[in-house]
C-alpha cells in the first residue's frame, strides 16, 4: 500500500478529482466535463471521468490510488454505482471494482462538516438535503428533479417567477416588475411569444434556473410577487432540513447538530434570510454554517477514512487540518 487516495465530485456541470497522500496533503486535482450520464450519456460522461482522473493522476507522478471515493449526482442505487465504476474502469483498471460510490450529498456533507456528523443542504440550479449520524443511520430529502422536484432551488424560482408574469398577463395574478426584467432575459419581446420557444430547447434546466437572480434581485426592491417566491423558497429549503432532522431524530438532540449551507443560491440574502426563519420555528437548535472543505475534498476525506479504516469524524485532527490547507492552495473553496 502506498497511502495515496482518490477523491472524485462530479454532476452536470463538470467533474473534479483530487490525489491526497495519507496525511491529507492533496497533491494535484484534474478538471473534467459533466460525468452524469443520465444528463449527457455515457460517452460525454466517460469523457469527463477520464480527463479529470487522468490528469489529476498525472499531476501527481503517475501514482496509483489505494482508496477511491466518488460522489455523483443522482447515484441512489446500487445500479447506479456499479455504472459508476464502470466508467472509472478505463482510468484506474482494476482499482475501479473497490471504489466507493454514493450520491454527491454524501461528499458536500463529508466536506461540508469536514466529516462531523450532521446535515448538507445544496441549493443550486436544483436541490437536496441529506443527513447523517452514528451507526451509519442516514435520510435524503428533496432532490427530486426539476421534473417532479426540485422545491426552492434556482430553477424553482426561476420558473415560477415566468409563471407568476404569465399569470399577471391573463388576469390570473397580480402585477409584478418581473415582466421587465425576465422576459427580455428570456430573448423575447412579449409573454405570448414564450409559445414559440417551449418545443425548440432554447430553455432548459440550466437557462431557466439562471434567471433566478432577476427574482431575487426584484425581491430584493420590494415587489410583492417576488418577495413571496423568495419566501416559500426559504419554507421550502427548511422543510427539507426538518424533514431530515425528524428522520434521524436530530430534534431531541439537546446540544443541537449543524446543517453545512452549499450552493450559490444559499448566499443569496432574502433567500438565506426566509430559510433562517423557516429552520428557526421547527429546530431552534440547529446551527446552520458555512461549508469547512469543498465537495471534492469531502470525497477525498471519505477515501482517507477507508484508508485509515476509521469513521470520517475519527480521522486525526491534523489529516483534517492538512486536508483544509492544501484544499485552499488548490483553490478549492467550499
């Protein structure tokens, strides 16, 4: 055994991995594209695990990884690992078999906590939250897609923000100042002509949710419409945390737990400020905080625990502190 690890945080943007020696020191990280196949299919998807495995590899002399941890957007199943480490089998050979694959909450948690135990909520272009404590007792909350999900995330918003201007149009809804601002951004001229752009993939996931700070920025100047979108937002997010906490029982917890806030979404202040208020109602003793380690250096903490054969919140307290260093020397913010 050599004492490297191999910590991988991947989704439908792009894929990072990052090599770290036993001590928790990173020694390079690599950039790849999208690794969900399930958003680009499996050959752009094998395309980013190989850009970012190999080069992360490479930076760090061509070593060979003892314990693998992979985080990955929508893996719940164990069909959806085994894809998983079919993909890494071109990059790493054999070592792929022992890889470890859950979903990417488990990594922004890991990271998150820099292992305590505790809850992640992630709110981005889509959202989750997901909790864990001793035993191994875990729960996954939201997260569902922006199909069938997905409450109180940038596309959430984003989308009832054009939903609540159609209404305001035909009489359903009231007035609002988000016809200025979103259906210019949307590259048309009138509500109507948002008929036209439905069936042709101009607006997907992505550009929608990208709309979500007009929302904000109007809630921010106090149009009524907005501001209430940006409330249930935040009602949303906490029931999602509550949800969570009743599950793994964290409510009767006298010291409290901590709820890791990941995602851009979360640093923008009305959205911050009604889930606060929302958390605040049910679970006074929660302790929402900012991240302490990235998502990828989550995974490679997760790698180092199975190198250590250790639970994540056992690992020596300078592995930890090492691991926060070089994260930061990479760049890595949380």
């Amino acid at each position: 055994m050599n004492g490297y690890t191999l910590g991988i945080d991947t989704g439908g943007t792009k894929t990072l991995a990052a090599v770290a020696d036993q001590t928790g020191r990173i020694l390079a990280v690599g950039t790849g594209g999208p690794g969900n196949p399930d958003g680009v299919g499996m050959e752009k998807a094998q395309a980013g695990y190989d850009q970012a495995i190999g080069s992360a590899l490479a930076a760090a002399g061509g070593v060979t990884p003892d314990a693998v941890f992979v985080g990955s957007g929508g893996v719940v199943t164990e069909d959806g690992r085994n894809l998983v480490r079919r993909l890494l089998r071109p990059s790493l050979g054999s070592a792929a078999l022992a890889a470890q694959v859950d979903h990417d909450c488990r990594v922004a948690l890991a990271g998150g906590l820099a292992g305590r135990p505790g809850i992640v909520l992630i709110a981005g272009t889509g959202t989750s939250c997901f909790g864990r404590v001793g035993q191994g007792r875990e729960w996954l909350a939201s997260g569902w897609g922006s199909l069938f999900g997905d409450e109180g995330s940038s596309h959430w918003i984003a989308l009832e923000g054009v939903r609540a201007v159609l209404w305001a149009e035909d009489g359903r809804g009231p007035r609002t100042t988000l016809r200025e601002t979103l259906i210019p951004a949307l590259g048309i001229n009138h509500p109507l002509q948002i008929l036209d752009g439905t069936g042709d993939g101009r607006w997907d996931r992505t550009a929608i949710a990208a709309l979500a700070p007009l929302v904000v920025a109007a809630a921010e100047a106090d149009d009524a419409v907005a501001s209430g979108l940006v409330d249930q937002a935040g009602q949303h997010l906490a029931a999602a945390i509550g949800a969570v906490a009743r599950a793994l029982e964290l409510g009767s917890d006298a010291e409290g737990f901590e709820v890791a806030l990941v995602g851009g979404l979360l640093r923008a202040t009305p959205v911050r400020a009604a889930l606060t208020a929302g958390v605040a109602r049910e679970f006074p003793q929660a302790r929402l905080v900012q991240p302490q380690l990235a998502p990828v250096a989550g995974a490679v903490l997760l790698a180092l625990a199975a190198l250590w054969g250790t639970e994540p919140d056992r690992l020596p307290a300078d592995v930890i502190g090492q691991l926060e260093t070089s994260s930061r020397t990479f760049g890595l913010h949380p």
